[in-house]
C-alpha cells in the first residue's frame, strides 16, 4: 500500500460504501477525508486543519438531494456547490445505474466525471489520477467512466485501414466455428466491441452473452464468480451462487482482462475449456456446461507465458484464434469516420441532440496520437457534445487536446492531406520497392467495404466493377465481405 499523498474528499452517508472507497484508493496513496452532504464538505473545506484537497467523490444518494427514486439529477446540487465554492477542484459522481441522461446532468452541472455502481477498483483509481494529474480544468481527456450500450454487427463497425479490417476478417470468419477466441489490443481500442460482434454474428447469437471483466474482481472472489458456489462454502457464503460460466451455458462467456487472473483461477478455467465441466466451490459433484469462451487482454500474454505468469497451456486453449486489434494511432484515418459516427450515435441519447464537426476540429483530432484509443475519442466527443452551445463542434470543443499537440503530444503519422483524406493505403513495401498490385488493389477493396459498411452493391458501384467480378476478385484474394 503507497503512502498517502494526496487527499479525497467523500460525500456519502453510507459507512459501507465509505470504508470501500477509503480501502480502494489508499492502495494508490490518497488518504480519504469523510463528510456527509455539500453543506459539511464546504465546512471541511474550508476549515484550517483539514488537509489540502486534491478532489472531491460524490455519491448520487446523499442526503439533500430530491433523487431518491433515483432521479437523473440526482447529487446535481451538491455538485453545483462545490463547484461555485471551488471552481478548480475535480468533482467525481457515483451514480446508482449508468445512464446517459445522468451523465449529462452530472457535468452540466460542474462534474468533472462520472462513475457507476458497483465501483470497479480500476475504473475510480484511473478516474482519480486522470482528475488530478495536472492538465487542465476542462477535463476532455479524462476518462468518462459512462459506457454508451453500443453492440455493433461487423458491417456497422468504423474502421478502413487494411490492418483494421484483416482483423475484423478473421474475427467475422472465426464467429462461425466454436473455437475460442484471444482478442489483444491495448485498452480502449474496442475489445469489447469486437466480441459483441463476433457473438452477434455467432450461432448462440439469440443466448446469452455475459461478461465478467477479470482485472475488476478481487482475486479472492474470482473463483466464486466464474464457477460458483455451495452456500456455506467458506465464510460469508450465505447463499448459493450460479457462476458465470452456468449463467452463460449454450451462450458466450467473454473474459475481459484475463491476463489479470491468479495462477489458481487459470487451472480452474483449463479444467473447464478442457472438460467442460464446472464445479461450484463446496460442491461434491460438477455440472456440464456448453460455452464458447472469448477472452481480450491489453498484454501480450505471450511475454506472460515467457515470464511465468500466464499457463502456456491456457493460452493455446485461450488463442485457438488470435485476433490483434490495431490502435488508434497506427489509423489515425479513421478519425473522421469514428468521429461522425459517434456522433450520430451520441445525439440518440436522452438530452442530446444532434451536432455536426467541423473540418478544422477533424484535422485538430488528426493530430492527437489518443493514446485512450477509441475508448478516448468517445469520451472526447461525448464531453464536447455535452458543453456544445452550438450546431457543430469546432476547434474551441477541444481546448485541452488543442494543448496537447500544440505541446508537442501529436500523432507521428498523420496524414498531410487533412482529415478529409482516404484511408491510408501503403504503396511501399519497407525496403522502399512498391507492393504488388494485388496487394494494393486487396486494400483499395477492405477500404470501400469498410467506407460503405459492407453494402456492397455500393462497394461495387464506386469501384467502378459488376457486383459479380467483385465477389469474383474477393474469392481470388481471399477477402472475406466483413474485411
């Protein structure tokens, strides 16, 4: 545990809740000081003893406010207190469930972010270093803990650079087999996308999909949540649990981070991908379940497996298919098109509206390397949507990632000709000779397929080519139609 060096102001009435927010953020060095409503938090903060504030976490339900039945205002109050008190200290909300009308309340109202129940020890910890490290009061770049519902089909996942869409292809073929699936990528490039996709293209599309993200559960009730347990099977286990894997029998079970498991769970879930069988902790017998397992990791278990961390074993049972999902720097011409689309998908939400970008805030966002990946983008974009006054977002929405390139933190590659240019076709192999035309015209194809989200009636009509000598030229190259 890091010794404390920074200060949290809590606003909860919950001692429950209050002890386990003071246990997850001092494992990161932050001392927690406590208040019960606005009105003893704004005492506290400007009392002579009480300690330096580095921000403030409020819970949705204190006292005070009008919100309990769970009003998407709720804790709004409070929040425009602090924040008229102490315009520069960065204000968190919890909230009960994540809604997105929530979520625009909360910082219309002077929240800085905004997490939801039950509090995942990552997500607060990244939201509490991302409030306070230092860049700006405007906050675009920190992490909106809110997630959109967003399951896409492959042909309405945005994305054209050839690296991109060979990985939707192999994702999109494998969907239809049973095999197991390892999704890599770094956090925020849409992992979770991409395995919404491959269930939703699946033969167990129409059951169930669950999702359990490793890295957020305590390793000492991983077991309990994978497999299950028999009430009275260790202290605490008043009731009998149904794990994941049964909860997901004849369905999906996706493995978030499952790079993050202990060496104990990692035997358990190989006896499971290798027998099927599952057994409750405290059970005498097992039950047999049918899953198909996706996993995803922002390592590259590989380098675990070589380190010792991660079973070699497991991860062949794991990687039967691989999927490498870029990041966004590596297509950063992609922007414009995940930039609009998101959009479009925002103004869908309650207390939105629909707003358009313009080409100087698509070339400012071009030149910006996210190192968020898309997951930053959306929480860009999402932010910006939110304080828009206007009908279109410009250069000025974006005043902290404005900073950071003209501070030097720009993509490496950005394409000269703005951010209305194509999709970044390579025409140079790396010893400096040009590629085949084979190659290059296989990349021309994965471009408009991806341009015009798989129609491709539309793909061969701007091709210039029957929609037979495109089917035709797909087979020859072995190009898939969700590439």
């Amino acid at each position: 545990m890091a010794e404390p060096s920074r200060t949290l102001l809590l606003i909860d009435d919950e001692p429950a809740q209050g002890r386990l927010v003071s246990a997850i953020v001092a494992r990161a060095g932050w001392r927690t000081v406590r208040a019960r409503d606005a009105d003893e938090a704004i005492a506290l903060l400007g009392g002579a003893g009480t300690p330096a504030i580095d921000a403030a976490l409020i819970d949705r339900w204190a006292p005070g406010d009008s919100d309990a039945a769970g009003d998407a205002d709720g804790g709004g109050g409070d929040v425009a207190m602090l924040r008229a008190c102490h315009p520069t200290l960065p204000i968190l909300m919890i909230a009960a469930s994540p809604t997105v009308a929530g979520a625009v309340a909360a910082m219309r109202t002077g929240a800085t972010d905004f997490l939801v129940k039950p509090l995942a020890p990552d997500r607060l910890l990244a939201a509490l270093d991302a409030a306070t490290d230092g860049r700006g009061g405007t906050g675009e770049l920190r992490p909106l803990a809110e997630k959109l519902p967003q399951v896409l089909a492959f042909d309405e996942i945005v994305g054209s650079s050839s690296a991109f869409r060979s990985a939707l292809a192999i994702a999109a073929k494998a969907a239809r087999a049973r095999v197991s699936i390892l999704i890599e990528g770094e956090s925020g490039v849409g992992k979770e996308v991409v395995a919404q996709a491959i269930h939703a293209a699946s033969p167990r599309a129409r059951r169930p999909l669950v999702v359990v993200n490793c890295g957020g559960i305590p390793q000492n009730l991983i077991e309990s949540e994978l497999f299950g347990h028999e009430r009275g099977a260790f202290t605490g286990a008043f009731d009998r649990r149904i794990g994941r894997f049964e909860q997901a029998d004849t369905g999906t079970l996706f493995l978030d981070e499952v790079g993050e498991l202990s060496p104990d769970a990692q035997v358990r879930l190989l006896r499971v991908l290798q027998s099927g069988e599952v057994t409750p902790i405290g059970a005498r017998g097992h039950r047999i379940v049918d899953v198909r397992v996706i996993a995803a990791t922002n390592r590259t278990l590989l380098d675990e497996v070589a380190a010792g961390r991660f079973r070699e074993d497991l991860y062949y049972r794991l990687a039967v298919v691989s999927v490498a999902v870029p990041p966004l720097r590596t297509r950063i011409a992609d922007v414009p098109a995940l930039a609009r689309h998101m959009l479009a998908r925002i103004a869908d939400q309650p207390g939105l509206r629909g707003l358009g970008i313009t080409d100087a805030a698509l070339a400012l966002l071009m030149r910006y390397d996210w190192p968020g990946n898309v997951r930053q983008l959306h929480n860009a974009l999402f932010r910006a949507a939110i304080l828009c006054d206007g009908d279109a977002l410009t250069v000025a929405d974006f005043p902290q990632i404005a900073a950071a390139t003209s501070a030097g933190r720009s993509a490496p590659s950005a394409p000269p000709s703005g951010p209305l240019a194509g999709g970044g076709i390579t025409l140079y192999e790396p010893n400096g000779h040009m590629r085949p035309l084979d190659a290059i015209e296989a990349d021309v194809i994965r471009l408009a397929i991806g341009h015009y989200r798989g129609r491709m009636t539309e793909v061969a009509r701007r091709l210039g080519i029957g929609r037979s000598t495109l089917y035709r030229k797909l087979s020859e190259m072995g190009i898939d139609s969700a590439a």
